[in-house]
C-alpha cells in the first residue's frame, strides 16, 4: 500500500525532477572549468590559467571584480568617491553683425576712380573732372602731392607730401592696396587732364570678370625700345583689376628700390610685366578700350568722328572749359541714345500688343505711362471740364461759365499748340495743318496719370501741291505728372555725430524737464553719437537781470544734475541776447563755434527725439548736396482730442491723435559747410536790408540762396507735444501765415471741433 502510494507521488513529480536536472547538467557542461586563484596571506596561487590576450579565463565567482592589472579580492576593494564640480559656462562671445547685408557678404563695389593730380592743378582741372564724373561714380579720391592750404569742397583728396612722381605713383597703389582693396573689383587711375565718359566705363567693367589679371588701356612701347611689353600710357588712363593688384601687392616694394623711371606710368607698368607677367592690353574678349587724343585748341562740338564719339577718355584737356565742352558733347550723344532706345522700345510695344487677346487695347496709352484711374463707385467718378480757347464752364465760385485767364489760359494755348506740332510731324512732307479755331475742349485730372485732354479742333489742311481743304480733327493728349529721374546720391553713413540745438526762450522753460527725460532714455543711456547744446535766448531786459535773477537758473541746474547722473555726457549751453529771436541770427553764432563739417539738427524742446529719427537725420542730410527738413507728427489739443474723456499717457500715430504738421519749418538737418555757404551767398542782399534776417529763416535761405536738394519729408519717428506757438509778427508775411495756420490746424480735427461746436450749440438752445 506504501509502495503504491510512493509509486503515485512518483509519477507525479517525477518528470519535474527528471527536468530540473538535466537543466543543472546541460548548464554545467557548457562552462569551461578552471582552477580559481587562490590567496593565501596576501600572495597568488602559482596555478593560474592565461589566456592569449593575457586576461584570466574561466568563469568568475559570482560579485567578483576584476582588472586588467591585478586581480583583487572582494574584501580588498573600495569605492572612490568622485566630487562633483559644477562646470562654469564661459561668457558667451559677442557675435559681430555688420550693419549692412553687403557687409556681412563680402560683396564689394564695382569700381574705384583714383584721380593723379597736383597742387596747381586740383583748383582748376581737378575741380573740373570732380563736377563731370562725381555724380556719375560711387567712389572719385584725388591722389596729389603737396596740397594747398585751401582743398576745394566736396572733394576726398589724399597727399602724400612729395612732388616726385614716382614716389606719388607708388604711394597711391600702397594706400589703395591699404584701404580700398577689399572693398572695390575693379581700379581705374586717371590724370586730371583727361576727360572720362563715367557711364562707359562703368559699363566696360560690368562686363569684365573680376578675377582676371588684366591691365587695361592704350598700350604704348617703352622708351629705348629694350623692355620687352607694353605698359599703359597714363594720359588715356587704366584699369586695373583687384585680381592683379594683389598679386603685385608682396613686389611693390622691390618696384620701388629695382626700377628707374621718369615717368609713373612707365614705372607702374614696368612693376606689372616684371612680378606679374602682365601686358596692357586694349581689346579683351571683344570689349575695347576706346580713346582719342584731342588737338590743341580743339572744339568738341566740331569733331565728328566715330572714333570721337565712341572715346571712353580723351586726352589731352587745356583748360576747365574745355572740360565743360567735352561733358556736354558726350552727354547730348548719351541723351540722343536714350531717347532712341525709348522710341524703339514704343515701337516694339506697339507691335507686340497686336498679338496680344485685346489686340491694341491691351497696350497703354501714351506707351510708359500709367493707365487711367478707375472708379470703384459712382462718386469716384472723374469729372470733365469743358472749355473753348475763351471761355471755360467749371468756375470756383459755382458759375456756370466763366472767362478763361491766367494760368488756365495758359495752359490750354500750350496743349493746342502741342497737339497742331505732333500732327505736322505725323503728316509732313505730304500735309500741313494751320489751325483755325478750336471748336470743343474738354480736360480732366487723373490723380494717377495728370492731366488729360480731349480737342477737337477746326484745322486747314494744305497739301503739296497748295490745295487746302478746312476739316475737324479729334486728338487726345496727356499731360503726365512729373518727368521720373533717377538722382544719384552721394555716400552717406549713420557714424556720423549729430550736434542737436534746441533754442530756449521764456515760455520754453516748462517743457525742458520733460524733454531731458525722454532724451536721456533715448541717447544718455544707449551712447548715442551725439552732442546736445541748449541756447538761452534772453531779450535785453532779462540780460541785465541775469546776475539777480537769471530766467534760466533752473534749467541750467537740471543741466548739472543729467551730467552728475551721466558722467561721461557733457550739455553745453550757449546765452544769446536778441530782442527778435531769428533761427538765421543765432545760427551764426553757433556756426563759428563749430567745425566745418559738423551736423546740426535744429530742433525744438517740445519734440521728443530718438535714434530712428537721428539715422534719418543722418541719411538724409548729404554734404554739399542736400538739406533735410522732416514733417514731424503734431499732437492735437488734448482738451480738444480727448474731450469729457482721460487724457492718455502715451499718444499714438493715429489720425485722431494728431497730424503731420506741414506748415511748420522749425525742424531741419543740415551741414555747417552748407549752412556758411549759402549764408556767404546771402551778404549781397543783407547789405541792402538788414531786416532780411529777421524775416527770413533757414527754410526759405536755402531754398532762395544755396541751389541744394531741399528734401521735405514725413518724420513718423519725430513726434511733437502739443504748444500754441507764439508766432513772430515781425517775419514775414508768409512765415507769419504759416504760424497761425499751423496753430489752428493743430487744434483738433475737424469731427472733434465739429462735435464741440454742435455740443456747444445743444447747450446754447437749452
């Protein structure tokens, strides 16, 4: 009975067992056994097993650390600590961004113009060849050798105080290679006795690749014959590439001890054949270097040649006149091709538009302007206004019909006579047309295109034979707008220091906390290149109080506390006595405390100033070329603006809030240089009236008496507190109207004041 029952727990577990130990067996027969180290007293066993790679083989006792040197045993190991240090971050590096996309590129200029010239010359030839291609080139400097104490104005001239030629010759090409090297492709020398057609060669070295080493001009033998190659004679100058400049660049100064010359072209040329293996060249992949040499007392106007006219330089040039001469002629030539190019492309317009799906509406007419304006409504609607040759029926005062006279008049006899010269062009020699009487004329003004016309005109047509015959003609004309031109402007850079002049009277002196405060934010703290100088205007009462009781005190000690607060910022302030406070007056006295080329912006101590409107100031304001007279944005009367309501902290540009205030002219940037010359121009008349600078100021002097841009623009980023101006009765008329009209304008807009008067009615009627 036992033995069954064992023989029944058997089976059961049996198979268990059975499997348990063939997975014991199984495991213990795919180790590879060896005899384990042992320690006795700190020393190893001598049987210990090695693999190849010199490592224990076998397998390891369960939590046993090994290493490649010595095996230790479990009870001699100990953990290291390892302390935890905090890994400092280095200040992060400034990452330079230059200010212009050019810059941060590597884009360079097209072409650089150096000058030759000297000191007898650069007031005469040298002003010549400034006045004929400055306008036309980026970059012109004058390379001499003594300079005279009076340089001309608005020219770059570098000296390198030595007469001798080769000396000027050789430091010219190491100043380049000093400062303009990396900035320009191409370097073209010229002698200031040689005329330069500017746009051809600019447009020569557009189509010249700027990584050959090309010398380029009228290739000419060296005296003796004995040098082998040519170099470029000086007199029709050169072009060199940036390519060749820099591969003489390590040899310029074994040039200048090896290679005798009396000339420096001679010279220049030699130092290219030698160390760069350059020959002048007068043709290069099809592109010529055209020069002509003029004959002595030569008329520009008499030279017919095609040689002549297709003359990139022409050399040699007598005198300043002759220069003149030689810039018309060219420039005629240019114009003419203009004009053709223009004519051919109508043509091509013209013919084009026939394929096209509306045939030849589809092409604007007159060709190069733009299309008619189209109303989106019936109240946008042009309105056409008819006229005869006396008469026109749309009068100002609401007249059915009224005489046509003055500028009216004027302007319809030009556009009869325009439309009679273009039909005797269309139709001669075959016809001619007389006029006889204009029958019906309507106009009307497109805001987009000018002012359009419609005639239909009474005409006698005469032909060949003297037949004539009296017929009706309708012609249409425009009028455009304005002529489009492209100005080239001058370099200008926003490094400049703006000297800023805010004139200070009586009434003046509440606003200067508020102006200091948001100055200080806006220059002070972030080191804005600028000067700021205040000017006391006192009348002569309030000068001899200035010992007891000065006007100013105040000021004057807020003053001292910006420049306690701001050590490195220095507010000068300069103390006027006038009884007729004139912007022309006390801008002479400032004018002599500063240098020649100081920036001024004359400004006004209620308007809040920053940098956005200083780079303008900067950009726009262009020395010997233009003055910059910004519309600031004029707050309204807040009482007015903000009537029954919390006047807001801040006032934004919206039309509500204020206006572009176009009748004030106090605002202005300009350059001392300009501001003395058009002054200098001004002695005449001050002579014969000294009133004239009470009632004149800067506006109208440079606009009467400098001959510069007067750039007139909207300022968003010059933004004007609202203040009643005192206006000056004693200015003129014109100075004094625009006073009151900018007082009246600045009030309010015309809903807010209409909404004050209608409420002041309803007020009135109960």
């Amino acid at each position: 009975m036992r033995f069954s029952a064992f023989i029944s727990v058997l089976r059961s577990v049996g198979p268990v067992v059975i499997g348990i130990s063939l997975g014991f067996t199984l495991s213990l027969l795919s180790v590879n056994w060896t005899e384990e180290a042992c320690y006795v007293d700190g020393k190893e066993g001598e049987d210990v097993t090695l693999g190849q790679d010199g490592l224990l083989k076998g397998a390891r006792k369960p939590n046993s650390i090994s290493t490649l040197n010595d095996v230790e045993s479990e009870e001699d190991f100990e953990p290291r600590i390892v302390p935890y240090k905090q890994v400092q971050q280095s200040a992060p590096k400034k990452v330079f961004r230059a200010k212009y996309i050019s810059t941060e590129l590597g884009m360079r200029e097209r072409l650089f113009v150096g000058v030759l010239t000297s000191k007898n010359t650069i007031n005469t030839l040298g002003v010549a060849v400034n006045r004929t291609i400055s306008h036309h080139l980026d970059s012109v400097i004058f390379f001499t050798g003594m300079r005279n104490r009076k340089v001309p104005h608005g020219m770059f001239v570098v000296s390198h105080g030595d007469e001798r030629l080769i000396w000027n010759m050789f430091q010219t090409i190491r100043y380049i290679l000093d400062h303009y090297i990396n900035e320009y492709d191409w370097f073209y020398f010229v002698q200031d006795d040689t005329y330069t057609e500017a746009d051809r060669i600019k447009a020569l070295v557009d189509h010249l690749s700027m990584d050959r080493e090309l010398y380029m001009g009228s290739p000419e033998e060296f005296i003796g014959g004995e040098m082998e190659g040519k170099y470029c004679y000086g007199g029709f100058g050169y072009l060199l590439s940036r390519t060749l400049l820099l591969r003489l660049q390590p040899f310029l100064e074994n040039c200048r001890n090896d290679i005798l010359s009396a000339r420096p072209d001679e010279w220049l040329g030699r130092c290219i054949i030698d160390y760069a293996n350059t020959n002048c060249v007068s043709e290069y992949e099809g592109l010529q270097y055209h020069h002509y040499e003029l004959g002595k007392n030569a008329d520009p106007s008499k030279e017919q040649s095609e040689h002549f006219k297709r003359a990139l330089t022409v050399h040699p040039v007598s005198d300043p006149d002759q220069m003149y001469r030689l810039h018309r002629y060219f420039t005629e030539i240019e114009l003419q091709k203009t004009y053709d190019e223009i004519a051919k492309l109508q043509v091509e317009i013209k013919n084009v538009s026939v394929a096209a799906f509306e045939g030849n509406r589809s092409a604007q007419w007159p060709v190069g302007i733009n299309p008619p304006f189209e109303p989106k409504s019936r109240f946008e609607v042009l309105k056409w206004e008819y006229f005869t040759e006396e008469e026109i029926y749309s009068c100002i005062d609401g007249s059915p019909k009224c005489e046509l006279c003055g500028i009216d008049r004027m302007d319809v006899a030009d556009v009869i006579d325009t439309a009679i010269g273009e039909l005797n062009k269309k139709y001669k020699p075959i016809l001619h047309l007389k006029k006889q009487q204009l029958i019906n004329g309507y106009r009307r003004f497109d805001p987009i295109r000018g002012m359009e016309y419609t005639l239909d005109l009474q005409l006698e047509v005469v032909n060949q034979k003297g037949h004539s015959r009296s017929i009706t003609k309708r012609v249409h004309l425009v009028r455009p707008l304005s002529q489009i031109e492209i100005i080239p402007m001058p370099y200008v850079t926003e490094a400049t220091r703006v000297h800023i002049i805010i004139p200070l009277t009586l009434q003046d002196r509440s606003y200067v906390d508020h102006f200091l405060e948001v100055f200080a934010s806006n220059a002070f703290e972030t080191s804005e290149n600028t000067i700021l100088t205040f000017l006391f205007i006192y009348d002569p009462v309030e000068a001899q109080q200035v010992n007891q009781n000065d006007i100013f005190a105040s000021v004057k000690s807020q003053i001292n506390t910006y420049e306690r607060k701001y050590p490195t910022v220095k507010i000068p302030w300069i103390s006027v006595k006038t009884e007729t406070p004139s912007q022309i007056k006390f801008m002479d006295i400032i004018s002599k405390k500063h240098p020649v080329d100081t920036l001024f912006f004359l400004g006004s101590v209620n308007t809040n100033i920053n940098s956005e409107f200083l780079n303008r100031c900067r950009m726009n304001s262009i020395n010997n070329w233009q003055v910059f007279f910004p519309i600031h944005f004029q707050d309204y009367n807040p009482d007015v603006a903000y009537h029954n309501q919390p006047h807001p902290t801040t006032v934004d540009l919206v039309k509500d809030a204020g206006h572009f205030d176009r009748r004030s002219f106090e605002e202005s940037c300009f350059y001392n240089s300009d501001y003395m010359a058009t002054r200098t121009r001004m002695v005449a008349d001050v002579q014969e009236n000294e009133d004239i600078l009470e009632t004149m100021d800067i506006y109208d002097m440079f606009v009467k008496y400098s001959g510069l841009h007067v750039f007139r623009a909207i300022e968003p980023a010059l933004h004007q507190q609202y203040r009643y101006q005192a206006c000056n009765p004693r200015l003129s008329e014109d100075i004094y109207h625009r006073c009151v009209q900018s007082n009246l304008e600045s009030l309010g807009s015309r809903s807010q004041l209409a909404m004050l008067l209608f409420e002041q009615e309803q007020g009135n009627s109960t």
